[in-house]
C-alpha cells in the first residue's frame, strides 16, 4: 500500500454558529433569576460593562483635591505692585497639566464617604446561614446523651444511617457483625431507644406504625385510644375500612372519626421538619395584567428587576486612541465587543418574550377571563407562525419561565399543552379536562364517592365524550386524587 499526500478541492454547505448567535440563545433560555446572576458575572469579569444607576447629588464630589506644584505651595494674594504680573501669571499656570491629569486618571469613579455601608459586607450580613442537616442536628442531641460508650458508639452508626424523613433504613442486625468488639447487639437496641426520644418526634423509626405510635407517646395528650388503633389495626386503617375498626374496638364510627382527626397532626415524615429547604422563590419574568383603559390585556416584563447596562465612555475612547499599547487596545476591543453582544442578547431576549407572550394572551384569551376550564390546546409551532421565529426559539423563550397574570404565578409553558374536541366541537385541552375532572370529585358525596367509571359518565355530561375509564384512572393519579374507597367518608 502506497501512502502519498494529495490535494483535494471539495464543496459542501454547513451551518456553524457563530458565538454571538450561541450566546444570544443561551441568554433568552435563562430565566429572570438566572439571568441576574449571569450579568453579575459580566460585570464582575468585563471592565468596560458598567450598570447604571440612579443619578443623585451624592454621586459627584465637589471637593477635588488641588493640584501640588511648586507656584501654588504658597497663598494666592494680588500685590499691591501697579503691573500684577507675576500673580497673575501664578494664576494662569493653575490649570497647567489638567488635561493630562485627568486623561491618565482614568474613569472617574466616585469615593465611598466615611459614614456608607459597605454593600458586600451588608449583603454577607444578611445572607442567611445554612440550614442544619438531619445528620448534625441529631448528632449534636446524641453528644449530650449519658450513655455508656459502647451505647454512644452504637448510636453514632444508628443515626448514620437515618434517612432524610427520619426512618431507620436498616435492621439492627445489619449494623453489628462478629468482628466487631466495640457494642454488640443489646447495645444497639439500648441507642435506638434513646435516639427514638431525640427531637424531631418520631425521629429513629423503622416504619410508619412505629413512627405514629413514638410521636403518641411523647404527645402531652391522652393518646391512649388511637395508640390502640395504630397497634392493632394499623392495616385496616390504611385501607380506610374504618367500619371494621367500629366493630372490633366496640365503639362507634364517631369516635373513630375523631381518632382520625387527631392522628392527622402527626407528621409521617418527622426527618422533614429539619435540613434544607428546597422551596426556591419565583420570579415572574413576564406580567400580563387587565388594562383598567379597556378590556385588553397589556403585558410588559419586570424590568426592574435586570440591572441596566452601559459601555463605559473613557474605555470606549481608549481602544479607539492610537496612542494607547495595541496589546491593551486589542484586549479593550475584545471586551466591547463581548459587552455589546450581552447588551444586544438582552434586549433580543426581552423583544422575543414579550412577542411570545402577547401570542399567547391572544390564543389564550379565554384562560385568561374564564380561568382553568377554558385553556385551549395550543402547539408552539402556532405561536412559532405568529410570531415569525423558529421553533427552537419559542421552546427557548417559554423554558424555565414564569407568567404572572390575575390566577396568579403560572409556568409559560404551561399554556402550551395538547387537547381534543368535546361533543361540541369545541376544542378542550388535556389540563381543561384534569380541571374539570377536579371539580367533579369535589363536589361528589364523599359518603358515596364516585367510581372511574361514574367520573368518566359525569365528563360525557359535560360534552367531554369517548373519554376511556383507565385515562380518567392515569388523569386522577397526574393529580394525587386516591380511588374512591380511599376518599370514602364514614
């Protein structure tokens, strides 16, 4: 086989991305919150991108300080001599170098005053700390226990092995083995026991009988009655067969009913009530809102909440001057370059949400004045139509969003969703269909609820035909709705 190099003309089409595009795409996916923290990093990384701010009194110093040179070491005083000339001429050279001076100084940036709180210093104040873990929280209560240290020991590995809702995940018998000197299995079941009465309540268990039936006994009540239950009939308590218990606990279904209604207090996840909280804020990045002018809907987007941005002047006029190092003029071009593109992604972003968005008041209208029930399918690829942008670009301008409107904070891309057409005509979305099916299970007889079937006969009443019983069953499930046995009430 003969190897040899030759050349080769071949032509072909590709597509490439240049990297405006790439960051133009990535700014219009982030949301609000993550757009803040994405223009912190500019400004903190490109010194030519300034924010702009308020302009007040305070922001300007009036006191400059005088410029040091050998003729103004000594007072300004006017001799008494007929020519003046020399005092004048002292007068003259006061301004001698300003320019100079005040080109090499630099963008002028204002002093901060003895008595202005430092912004870092304030936000690290009031930054909240992290929350404690599970882990440390009973770790720090195992410390203070008076135990011998073989029980401390065992307990240590118990509470290693305590789950974020605050069970046991592991049978004693697992934690010791015969290589192990240090504790041995009573030692085991001595700290379980006192691990079992650390806080939070119920903390320790191995499953839900034995959580329900710790957090009982160290309640201040008298929970004597439904500790019996929970005890002896904790199967035919999850199975809501609460007749049964009536029967077998010789008392009536009265009782039981208040029983349930005490034991609903407990925390079947007492492990919960301690660690981090995963709950994030919200922030809308839209807002549509009914004009108080008419019956249109206006829709604008929270600008307040994006900082604006700005080409700082002196840096601008820096890469354009010839004197300045090519190096340093190649390095400040470079960063206006990146500063405009940022600057001009943003705006794109804010152009492309609020055409997306008036799309969707416009398709949506009814949602808007009717509420839930009236949502219409809507395919991205219609607003894509309407709005004259790709795709991608729509699925980009929805992700991760928020749309704040009169039913309050909503996912924009839930206004995009699937459907079919009733008994009517009319077309009904797949989440119109789950809120009517809600509404029908909320005002059903919980004393005789409705079955899957009678739910789905409920929804042809409602125009809403040749629905099947098991999409009812996966639509009631989508919405954490139990079977009707689980919703009977007695």
């Amino acid at each position: 086989m003969k190897l040899e190099m030759r050349n080769q003309m071949r032509m072909e089409l590709r597509m490439k991305l240049a990297p405006h595009m790439i960051q133009s795409m990535e700014i219009l996916q982030l949301p609000i919150l993550a757009l803040q923290e994405r223009i912190e990093q500019e400004l903190n990384s490109n010194p030519v991108l300034e924010m702009v701010g308020p302009e007040s009194p305070d922001d300007v110093d009036i006191a400059q300080e005088p410029v040091q040179d050998d003729a103004g070491d000594k007072d300004l005083v006017v001799g008494t001599d007929n020519d003046k000339a020399e005092d004048f001429a002292r007068l003259d050279s006061l301004g001698d170098g300003f320019t100079d001076y005040m080109d090499q100084a630099g963008p002028f940036r204002r002093r901060p005053r003895a008595d202005e709180p430092d912004k870092k210093l304030e936000a690290l104040k009031n930054t909240a700390a992290l929350p404690q873990s599970l882990h440390e929280y009973l770790s720090e209560q195992w410390r203070l226990v008076d135990a011998a240290r073989p029980v401390k020991i065992a307990g240590n590995m118990i509470i290693d092995y305590i789950d974020s809702r605050g069970y046991l995940t592991v049978r004693l018998e697992q934690l010791h083995n015969k290589d192990r000197g240090d504790f041995t299995v009573d030692d085991l079941n001595e700290a379980l026991e006192l691990v079992q009465k650390l806080e939070p309540a119920g903390v320790g268990a191995r499953d839900l009988k034995e959580c329900l039936l710790i957090q009982m006994a160290q309640s201040g009540e008298d929970m004597s009655f439904e500790s019996a239950i929970v005890s002896a009939h904790m199967n035919e308590l999850l199975e809501n067969h609460l007749p049964d218990i009536a029967r077998k606990m010789n008392c009536s279904m009265e009782t039981i009913n208040r029983a349930i209604e005490r034991m609903s207090k407990l925390d079947t996840s007492p492990g919960l009530q301690i660690g981090r909280d995963q709950n994030h804020p919200i922030t809308p990045d839209v807002i549509v809102e009914l004009s108080e002018d008419s019956d249109e809907y206006s829709v604008r987007l929270p600008d307040s909440n994006l900082p604006h941005l700005r080409v700082n002047d002196y840096y601008s006029r820096m890469a354009k001057d010839s004197h300045v190092a090519e190096k340093t003029r190649k390095f400040l071009q470079n960063n206006l370059r990146s500063a405009q593109w940022i600057m001009d992604a943003i705006e794109q972003r804010k152009n492309t949400l609020l055409r997306v968005t008036k799309a969707v008041v416009k398709f949506q209208r009814d949602f808007f004045e009717k509420g839930q029930q009236h949502l219409q399918p809507l395919p991205m690829a219609k607003v894509a139509e309407e709005v004259g942008v790709h795709l991608a670009t729509v699925s980009r301008a929805v992700s991760g969003k928020y749309l704040q409107c009169p039913q309050g904070i909503l996912p924009l891309r839930k206004f995009f969703c699937g459907g079919r057409e009733d008994a009517t005509g009319r077309a009904r979305s797949w989440e119109a269909i789950r809120a009517k099916l809600q509404q029908i299970i909320d005002e059903e007889d919980k004393a005789q609820p409705l079955s899957d079937d009678q739910i789905r006969q409920r929804l042809e009443e409602a125009g809403i035909e040749n629905l099947a019983r098991r999409t009812v069953a996966k639509y009631r499930k989508l919405l954490n709705i139990p079977a009707a046995r689980f919703r009977k009430k007695y």
